[in-house]
C-alpha cells in the first residue's frame, strides 16, 4: 500500500500544471456531484427514516398506553372493591383474633394449615372461607368481571380469609406476590408475568392489591391482600390485531427481550437483532427480520397522566415493524432520477474544466519559477510581476513578506534568548506545563517529570486528564477550562496520580494566553507541590470530626433515653403495685399443697417484673385434684386481671363438679373470651388441665409439654399441641379439645412449666431449653418435690447468671408417694 502511493505521488508530481488543473477540476466536480447524490439520498432517506420511525413509534405508544390503561382499568376495579366495608370489618376480626406473640401467631398458622391438608379438618375449615362474607363479595364482583378466574382475600399474616374457589395453600406469606405486594406492611401493587395454563387454555397474570385500614390520620395500615388470576389472552390480543400499517405492518407485545404473547402461547424469539434492540436506549431501527429488512419500533407499557410504578416495573415492550422495502419504495425511484441528472452535471463539468486552465496556467508558471529562489531563502530577491489581477497581487504580497521575515527573525533570536535563561530558572524548582486549549500536553520540564514519575514522551501529546487522581469532581475540572477560556487566570490545588499509583498534591496557577482574537491558544500551568501539608491537614480534619460525631452521637442517645425512662416509671409504678398484691392472693399456700394426701407437691413463680402473667392452681374436690398451669401473654395489671378470672373459673367448675374436658374448657374459653371483649383487651393464654385420682391423670389443654417421670428417673415428654387451643382467642374451641389419660405408679410424677424457664438466655443468648430441664429433674428424681424444684431454680439462675430474666418463670412438680 505505501509502495503505490509513493508511485502515484510521482506520476502527480510529473504531471504538467495544465493536466493538474484539469484532473483536479474534473474529479472535484466528479466528487461534488457524487458527494450531492449521496448526500440528497442519505438526506431523504434519514428524513423519510425518521418520520417512519415517528409515525411507528406513535402507533407503539398509542398501542402500550392502550395495554397499560387496560392493566389500570383491571387494578383500579380491585382497588375499588378492597374498599369494600365488609372486607373491613372482616379482616379487622380475622386480624385481632391472632396471639399478640410472634410465636403464638405461627403456631396458630401452622395448626390452621395442618388442618386445611387434614382430611378430618378440611371440609370445615375450607367451607369456613368458601362460604363467608369475603367470599360472597369475591363471587359478585367475579361475577361483573369474569375475566377474575381465581379470586381470594389474605389477612395480614399471608392466611386465606376468603375465596371463590378451593386452593391449594392455606398460607400466602411465602408466595412471591404476597411479599411484594405486602412490601414489609406498607403495601405494594403487584403485577405477574404471563403464564399458560393447560386446563383453560388462556394466557392469564397473577395481580394483587393491598387491602388498607380506613383511618382518620392519613397514614395507611395494610390488613390484607386481594389477589387474583386475570386472564389476558382475549384482552390483549385482539389490541395487537388491530393496527393500520400497511401490507407488512405487524405488532407484538414482548413481555421479556426473548419471550412474547401469541393466540395460545407464549413464544420464544431467537433474533438476535431484535432482542438487541428491545434492550438499547433507541426507540426505532432497521434490521433484518425473517430473511427481510425490516424498520422496527418499540414502546414500554406505561400509563398515560397515571404514576403507577409497578408498570414502569413491568418488561413489557410494545414492538411494531414493518418491511422496509414498502417504506422506501418512493425513495428508490427518486434515487434513479437523481443519478441521472449527475452524469449530465459531469460532462458539462469536464468542457468547463478545460477553458478554465488555459486561462491560468500560464501566469502561474512564471510565479513559480520566480518564487523559487525566495523559497531557498534568498531574502534579498524582489518578483517583478506588475499584473493588476490576483497573481500580482501575489507577486507584491511576497516582497511584503520578504521585508517583514527580515524584521521577525531578527526580534525572533532575541526572544529566543531570553526565554532560554526563564526556563532554566523555574526547571530548578516548580513544575511547568504548557497545553493547548483541548488540554493536549505540549511541553513540560524535568520538575514534573520527577514528581509525576512519567517521561516527557509518555506527557507530549497527552490530555490532561492523563494525572486525574479521580479525586475531585467532573464539576471542579469544567470550572477550571470555564475560567480559563474566559481569559482569566485560574489558582488553586489539584490532587495528581503519580504513574506508580502513588498522590500527589500541586498549588497551581494556570495562565491563558490570548490571541489577537481574545481567544486563548494555549495555557501555561506553574505549580508547587504542597503533598506533605496536605496530608497534614487532611489528618488534623479527619480526628476533629471523628471526635465531633462521636460527642453528638451519645449525648443523643442519652437524651432519648432518660425521656424514655421517665415515661415507663410512671405508667408501670401504678399497675406493678396493685398487680402484685393480687397475684400473691391467688396462688395457692405451702400448707394447701401439704395438706393432699399421697402426693408430694411444689410450685414455684417468680415474675419477669415484679408481676408477672403466668398462672398456676391446686384444686382438690373429694378425691379428685386438678392442677391448672398457664401462661398468659404479656405482663402487667391487664394480664393478673386475667389471670385471677382464669383462677375463678376454675375453681368454679370444679366445685360443680364438672369433669368433661371438653365442656370444662369450653365454658372457661367462652366465660373468658367474652370478659376480654368487654375489657377491649388483645390478652390470651395458653392452659393445661391436670386431673389426678389413685393414681390416674387426665390431661387436656393446649400449653407447654408435660413432663411424665417414672421413678427410676426415666422421662417421657407429652406434647399438647392436639389437646386444646389457647384461651380467648375465639369464642368457641370445643372442636380442638381432647384429653389424653395417664397411670402413676409409687415415685412416678409430672412436672409442669411455662417457657420462661425453657427460652432464659445466658449472656451469650444461649437458652436453658428443655433438654437441660429435663436433665437435672432426672439426676434428681429420687429427692423430694421441694428439693427437686429448688435444684432446677438453682441450676437455671446459674444458666442466666447476670443476665435479666425476660420472661415470667413458673414451675410445679407432682410426685406420687
């Protein structure tokens, strides 16, 4: 390649002038003429381009408002019936009926769930939810919108509270659109990706809406979720048909870069041109398609004047094409005549080239030949050329030139000089750098290239941002170039990047020069490196505000603790003292518990708070003893008032003599659950019934396991999940009662507790668990009752050591003689 332009660069130097100017005429006429046909062709077709491209991507909006108005139409119909007062009212009951605790709450959960897969249960939980109000006003509005195949209500908790149809999870709360939409309780709209379904043959999404808590203060509370399965496929579709493009005018509805919605299906699209494009930042572009060149336009499905952000979370892509071969048919034949007219233009062109360089060439020749000898040098020759036209003027702005190049070098050397000697004086101790004004390095001294650690050859030719230590701001650098181009001087420090990776510092002072335009041509840069004082300060600055933080920080904190501290005292130092009395009251005495025949008994409770809300009894009527254990949530006076009617009950039923487990329990639920009402309390408990006659215990009640003991220490534990449900919670529980029987031998035993022995921490957050519990009555089972209780106190309060007992701890232990 080098060889053959070497080659032509001779012939064209060897040519006469004559053939210069005629070739160089020809081929700029041949250039222009072509440069005009491509360019009107390239003009046309970008503008007919474009305005393709426009009308597309007007038909592509218009399309994907029409798409998102219908998904805003379907959410706006589920939002208008979440509003729905019978929703209202019966999510709030379903919400409140739940235990206070985290624990009771999933309990209750796992109990409903393993009842809805339950074949003895399932019939009358389902029907529960099928056939209640929630369901009824599903069923209505499923009736206004068929399109709704799958509708049910959610409580807060993730847990059916209503449905048209039988579904196969009770619980919600681990399904990707429960967690979505219930976005950590501050509600969420939620939109699915289309799915197949086999059995009905439609393209249908998964949406739901967040049921919020009609209230007065403006600050919105999620109570539940609505969610239903919609079907698309006869919604959609038919918007997708009916467009106006054209023979070859199509449009599709891309619901991901590679997957878009058909009659019956989805479909996979392998183009990967296409695909491209649904992921670019363009709007419109021509490619092929298919085996055919295609104009392609897109829209993202997005509402008109409506900000609802799960749509602009949603990938759908609207995409409208058509063949390029319909669009640009007029732009061929207007190309056709435009090539036509241009080889017209050229021939006339080639005889005008001709006449021009006679006229010329000759006056140019003998220029040339007369500015030989000024171009070797020779200063002191004077062309005699006395033409009027511009060839001599020429001539005469030459011998101008001659006079004021004789001036210039001479003022030249001087200058020369004195720049020298400038020079070696600040190489000796600033850094010095000269750059045009696009910041193109075109000298620097020794200095910098000792600081920066870069050659002069690796600066010349560079940009400045070559040092950029990426410290300061893209706003600080426009700053500097803005001060500069104006004409003014800039100072200040610029933080550099060494070659070795290493920071440097600079105090700078940049200096426009300014040509006879007011334009500066180039810049010159002096800087001191100042890195030993800045790392100085930036040290000092750092520790002042560490320190800073650190004072404003506790005193916060300590503030916020003492307002916290005065506002607790007050409110519990009334409660604790008339709790405490009352909870002293009704436990039973050490002389009540020595005065049963053939048993051995000991209890103990000691309260988190001063009051706690544990519960135990000892009751005997003739031959039969009954021992209560609970535990009721929470601590304070709402929780002793409960747990005093809770010991009143009992002792009521026992003196009327009632014996059924199920008839026992369900009376105290629904004498207790209708006292919480009336009290507006959200307090329950958990409670275990123990029955002892000769030997025989019948238990029933739902609470902690139960601890039988044989008397060579052997230990069996008895879960209660499945013997009743905690008390006041609902109003009728008889269908979750069951009592299970057991025989006691001499020096067998049962030993109850409540959780606040089980879940005690360590400092560690260790707790004493079960296993330890069971461990030490087992090592101790051949002493007596009191001895027993006292060991496993004493072996807890070593667990928790410093610790703060954060729950109330109870313990009884039963031991037949």
């Amino acid at each position: 390649m080098k060889h053959l332009r070497r080659s032509l660069t001779t012939k064209w130097a060897n040519l006469s002038l004559r053939a210069k100017i005629i070739l160089a005429f020809f081929s700029l006429m041949i250039i222009s003429t072509t440069t005009v046909t491509f360019l009107s062709y390239r003009v046309i077709r970008i503008e007919l381009t474009s305005q393709v491209g426009k009308d597309l991507e007007k038909q592509a909006n218009k399309l994907a408002q029409q798409v998102g108005d219908l998904l805003i139409s379907q959410v706006n119909e589920l939002t208008l019936i979440s509003l729905s007062q019978v929703f209202q009212e019966e999510l709030n009951t379903i919400n409140n009926s739940y235990p206070q605790t985290q624990e009771g709450i999933q309990k209750q959960i796992k109990k409903n769930t393993k009842s809805w897969h339950n074949t003895q249960y399932k019939n009358r939980l389902s029907d529960r939810y099928l056939n209640n109000k929630v369901s009824r006003e599903l069923r209505q509005y499923q009736t206004h919108f068929p399109n709704n195949t799958q509708l049910f209500v959610t409580d807060k908790y993730g847990a059916v509270a209503g449905t048209t149809s039988l579904i196969l999870d009770y619980n919600q709360q681990k399904k990707l659109w429960w967690e979505q939409g219930w976005n950590n309780g501050k509600g969420a709209i939620y939109i699915g990706q289309p799915e197949y379904d086999q059995e009905s043959l439609f393209l249908s999404i998964d949406i739901a809406i967040p049921i919020y808590q009609r209230i007065q203060n403006n600050v919105p509370e999620v109570i539940g979720m609505i969610h239903t399965t919609y079907k698309i496929s006869n919604a959609l579709l038919p918007l997708l048909k009916n467009i106006n493009l054209g023979k070859t005018g199509k449009a599709r509805l891309f619901i991901s870069a590679k997957e878009y919605l058909s009659i019956d299906n989805l479909i996979k699209e392998y183009n990967t041109e296409l695909t491209k494009f649904i992921n670019s930042l363009a709007s419109y572009q021509e490619f092929n398609y298919q085996g055919k060149k295609r104009f392609f336009s897109k829209a993202s499905v997005q509402p008109k004047n409506y900000q609802l952000p799960v749509l602009n979370d949603l990938p759908w892509v609207v995409i409208i094409y058509q063949d390029s071969a319909e669009i640009l048919k007029p732009l061929i034949i207007a190309r056709q005549t435009i090539m036509m007219v241009a080889l017209g233009t050229l021939v006339v062109a080639g005889i005008l080239a001709s006449f021009i360089e006679r006229l010329i060439s000759a006056p140019i020749r003998i220029l040339t030949q007369m500015t030989q000898r000024i171009a070797s040098g020779d200063l002191d020759y004077e062309i005699e050329i006395k033409q009027k036209d511009e060839i001599g003027l020429l001539a005469s702005n030459f011998n101008i030139m001659v006079e004021s190049l004789k001036i210039y070098f001479a003022k030249l050397r001087k200058s020369l000089k004195e720049l020298s000697d400038m020079k070696y004086a600040l190489d000796q101790s600033v850094l010095v750098t000269v750059m045009e004004p696009n910041g193109k390095i075109t000298y620097v001294n020794d200095k910098f290239c000792e600081i920066s650690q870069y050659s002069r050859e690796e600066m010349i030719g560079n940009n400045y941002r070559f040092f950029k230590s990426r410290y300061h701001s893209a706003e600080f650098y426009q700053d500097i170039w803005d001060t500069l181009n104006c004409g003014q001087t800039w100072r200040g420090e610029i933080k550099n990047e060494a070659k070795d990776g290493s920071y440097y510092w600079v105090d700078s002072t940049m200096v426009p020069f300014i040509d006879e335009h007011g334009k500066p041509f180039q810049y010159l840069a002096i800087r001191y490196e100042i890195t030993a004082r800045k790392e100085f300060e930036k040290s000092l600055s750092q520790k002042v505000k560490e320190r800073t933080e650190q004072l404003a920080k506790a005193n916060q904190e300590i503030t916020q603790l003492n307002q916290q501290l005065q506002v607790e005292n007050l409110r519990m130092s009334a409660q604790l003292n008339v709790a405490k009395e009352i909870q002293q009251m009704v436990l039973p005495k050490p002389e009540e518990l020595e005065a049963i025949p053939g048993l051995e008994l000991a209890g103990f409770m000691e309260p988190a708070d001063e009051v706690g809300g544990d519960y135990y009894d000892v009751l005997q009527t003739d031959d039969i003893v009954t021992i209560g254990i609970g535990d009721v949530t929470g601590h304070g006076l709402e929780s002793g008032i409960l747990m005093i009617m809770t010991q009143t009950v009992v002792r009521t039923l026992k003196e009327i003599q009632e014996h059924d487990p199920v008839k026992f329990l369900d009376t105290l639920n629904r004498t207790l659950y209708r006292n919480i009402e009336r009290m507006n309390s959200d307090r329950h408990l958990t409670l275990a019934i123990l029955n002892y006659s000769q030997g025989k215990v019948s238990l029933s009640g739902q609470h902690e396991e139960i601890i039988l003991v044989r008397a060579g220490g052997d230990l069996q534990r008895i879960d209660t999940m499945d013997l009743g449900f905690p008390i006041g919670l609902d109003h009728n529980i008889s269908a979750f009662i069951d009592h299970i029987s057991l025989e006691l031998q001499p020096g067998d035993g049962v030993v109850l507790y409540t959780d606040g022995i089980t879940e005690a921490k360590d400092i560690d957050k260790n707790h004493y668990g079960i296993e330890k519990l069971c461990q030490v009555i087992r090592e101790n089972w051949h002493k007596s009752a009191q001895q027993i209780q006292q060991l496993v106190i004493q072996d807890l309060r070593q667990h928790i050591g410093g610790q703060k007992i954060f729950d109330d701890i109870t313990l009884f232990i039963l031991k037949q003689k």
